[in-house]
C-alpha cells in the first residue's frame, strides 16, 4: 500500500507541468465564459427573442451562480478530495456547454448556464489547492502565477475570443468550442493528477451554505434587477435588506460550528485578509474596463466587433509574456515588492483610461491596454501565492476556493457598479434617464467613462495603498 502511495507521489511530482498544464486550461475556459458571452448579447438577443437587458442576465446568472457553489465546493474539496471534486467539475461543465449552445428560450439559457456555473465552480474551488499541494515551495510561485495567469486571461480576454469567433461562426459555438478542448484536457487531467491526496473527512455546513447563497442571490439579484426597474423599488429594497440578514445569519451561525463553511479565523491573518481584499478589488477594475471598453471602441471610435475584439486581446497576450517573468521573479525575490509593482502600474493604467476619448489615436488605447496588462501579470502569480502560502495544508481548499470566490465577486461587483455608474453618471449628464448608448451622442458615453474609470483609479489606488501596507509589515517581519 505504502510502495502503491510512494509511486502515485512519484508520478505526480514528475508529471506536475502537465497536471498544471489541464487545471489551468480548465480554469481559463471557466473564467473566459464569465466574459466572452457580452460581446455576444446583441445577437443573443436578437436569436431567441428578448429584450437586451433581459438577455444580460445570461452573463450575470453564470457569476452569481458560480459565487453562490464556491464556498461549499471548497469545502466539499477539502472534505473528500479535491481532485475527486475537480474531475466532476469538468464533466458537469462540458454538459453544461454543450446544453448552452442549443437554441431555444431564454429560460432554457439560463438553466443551461447554471449546470456550466456549478462544473466552474468545483474547479475553480479546488484548483489552486490541487496546484498548491502537488508542487513544491520553490515552484509554487511559478505555478500559481500560472494558474492565476489563466483565470486572469480567462477573465479579460472574453471578448475578443468571443469577437473571433462570431466573426465565422453563430453565437452557439460560443459555449460548445468548449466540449472537444474541454474532452481532451479533461482526459490529460484524469491521466496526469495524482490519485491520492489529503482528505480531511469533516462533515459539510449545508446550513451555511443555504444562508450564503441567499446573501448571493438576492444581493445581486436586487442589484441587477434595480438597475432595469429602479433602487427605489420596494421589491428591490426588500430584497438587498433580506440578503444582508442573511450575510449576518451566515457569519453569526458559522462561529458556532465545529466544521464551518468558512473558518473565519482565517481573516485573522492580516497578510492573508489584505491579499484576498486586493484580489478582489483588482478584478473589480478589471471588469470595469470589460464593460466600458466595447462600447467605447465600437461606438466612440467607430471600430467592427471583430477589430474592437482583437484590441482587446492586447491585454492577455501582455499576460502571456509577463506572467512567467512575474512567477519566476516571485520565486526568486520573493512575492510582495513584486504585487506593489504591478499595482503601481496598474494604478498608472487607470490614469491612462482617463486621457481616453473621442479623437484618441487607437495606438494610445494598445498601449494603455498594454501597461494594465503587465500590472495584472505581475500582480497575479505573487498575490496568489501569499495567499496559499499563508495557510495550513488541511485549508488549501477552502483558502482556493475563497481566493476564487474573491475574484468572481469581484467580477459581478465589476459589472454591477461600473454599470451603475456608468448609465447614473450619463443620466446626469444627459438631464434624463439613460440605460445604453445614445447615438449620435459620443460625448455623453465619454462623460460617464471617464466619471467610471475615476471611481476606478480610486479603487485601484486604495488596493495600492494597503498592499504598501503589507510590504512594509513583510519587510519588517524579515529583518526581526
């Protein structure tokens, strides 16, 4: 039995780039379908038959529901396996695309992304702990940087992959260019992830579980929908109070368990709270210019999907190149000066948004696209490493899955607010309500980006700020 372990282990310290190589293309093509259906909501729209805000709810449903199942998949990881819970999360997504691409109703959309939210969910819970598990200390960096480096291209290049394919394709082959790469990647996993692994065997808080989704659901839910209707609307009200009691009920009722959902002693360790924070955050202005930059380069600059879509890729083919150098500048430098330069520059990234506007040269957008992309490669592969270096090994999932959960609340939270401010601020510009594009009106758009992208920077400025924090208390820590 031993000499059976020995080898697994064996196997699966030889063949860890590989195993790296089907986790982390998983979590690429989990992250990108956050993203890449915006690009293709008009034509969504137009297919089955529904309004365009209606149809926004086919990207909305996928975050929420992925937020929602995080958590307890975590948990679930820790509990029985983690590679166990991830090789049911590939199969339950590929179904989950496949369903997806099938033309029918709107509430046959909506079901179908739900399955493909939950396949996410089981992988992206478990995948940074599967990562952090099988590779040692001084590769770690390298690795997650990867890992990290995937789910941010997953994240940000959406669009214009989505952009490429419509350009040859209808909006189905959105959802099923995942079932052939998601077969064969799913069969190199199987083959390559070791067969053994840490088991905790604590019971599951289904309780907690139930009080977290309903904070998830309604929260964002009234959020969305308030956006449609009105924030004054007293089912909008109702709904955001009782996902705030819910969000309390949660917190209360975990403390008093011996296996909770969340050990929220783990927010004791500043370094881990501060990281997970700033993970959030980044992906808040992330989103922020995923939702902003469309409209802009299609309807201020005037620009085809198909060549807004390819500007967009700027941003992860920066990714591609530097997110190497970050993980192996964090392997060897150490993470934390490493994240403070990358959110330098992507705090200058943000100032450059603000420069946009009607007569800018595209050449200005490459290279403001440019520079936040290298803060982003630079900043992934050491905060996650932190963040997974700050825990013990009987935590890893549950620390993955919170650090997953960070980036996908940051990417509703992205949507949501920038959205929010973006048609609030035009509306006041405007002296009306508006809820798109005005046409024939680029200057009303560029009033609320640039209102946007300020809120941005701040944000972004904040992240800086307490990441200085952290280096300095790091700092301090290694001369003791």
């Amino acid at each position: 039995m031993r000499r059976s372990f020995l080898m697994n282990q064996e196997k699966a310290h030889k063949f860890r780039w590989l195993s790296l190589a089907a986790v982390g293309l998983f979590s690429f093509m989990s992250t990108l379908d956050g993203s890449i259906v915006n690009i293709a909501l008009p034509t969504i729209s137009e297919d089955i038959g529904v309004p365009m805000n209606q149809s926004e709810w086919v990207v909305s449903v996928y975050l929420m529901a992925i937020c929602v199942f995080l958590l307890f998949f975590g948990k679930v990881g820790d509990s029985f396996g983690k590679i166990k819970v991830f090789k049911i999360g590939t199969i339950v997504f590929i179904i989950g695309s496949f369903l997806c691409g099938i033309p029918g109703s709107l509430g046959l959309l909506l079901a179908s992304r739900v399955v493909q939210a939950i396949g996410a969910s089981m992988t992206m819970a478990t995948s940074t702990g599967i990562i952090t598990e099988i590779f040692p200390l001084q590769e770690r960096g390298r690795a997650l940087g990867l890992i990290g480096s995937f789910v941010s291209l997953g994240a940000i290049a959406g669009p214009g992959i989505g952009g490429v394919i419509l350009s040859h394709f209808n909006w189905s082959y959105i959802f099923w260019i995942n079932v052939p790469v998601g077969i064969i990647t799913m069969m190199f996993g199987w083959y390559f992830l070791p067969k053994t692994e840490f088991k905790s065997g604590e019971k599951i808080d289904y309780i907690g579980f139930i009080l977290f989704a309903l904070f998830i659901m309604l929260f964002f839910g009234g959020i969305f929908l308030g956006q449609e209707k009105s924030f004054t609307n007293p089912l909008i009200i109702g709904m955001v109070i009782v996902s705030l009691i819910s969000l309390v009920m949660f917190y209360r009722y975990e403390n008093k368990q011996e296996s909770p959902l969340v050990h929220f002693h783990l927010f004791s360790n500043q370094i881990f709270t501060v990281s997970l924070l700033t993970a959030t955050l980044i992906f808040v202005t992330n989103f922020f210019a995923n939702v902003v930059n469309p409209f802009y380069l299609q309807n201020v600059l005037g620009l085809e999907a198909n060549i807004a879509g390819f500007l967009m890729m700027v941003f992860p083919l920066v990714m591609v190149v530097g997110a190497p150098l970050s993980g192996y500048l964090t392997d060897k430098k150490g993470p934390h000066l490493i994240t403070l330069i990358g959110l330098v520059l992507l705090t200058l990234g943000q100032i450059g948004y603000l420069v946009l506007g009607e007569s800018s040269p595209v050449i200005l957008f490459i290279l403001i696209m440019s520079l936040v992309g290298a803060g982003n490669a630079m900043f992934q592969a050491p905060n996650n490493t932190i963040i997974m270096s700050s825990v013990d090994k009987s935590e890893y999932g549950v620390a993955g899955s919170m650090n997953a959960l960070a980036r996908n609340f940051g990417m509703v939270v992205g949507i949501s607010l920038s959205t929010t401010i973006l048609y609030q601020s035009m509306s006041f510009e405007m002296g009306e309500r508006v809820v798109g594009f005005i046409d024939g009106r680029p200057d009303i758009f560029v009033y609320g980006m640039h209102f946007t992208y300020m809120v941005s920077f701040a944000i972004c400025l904040f992240a800086t700020g307490i990441t200085f924090w952290r280096f300095s208390k790091a700092k301090k820590e290694m001369k003791k």
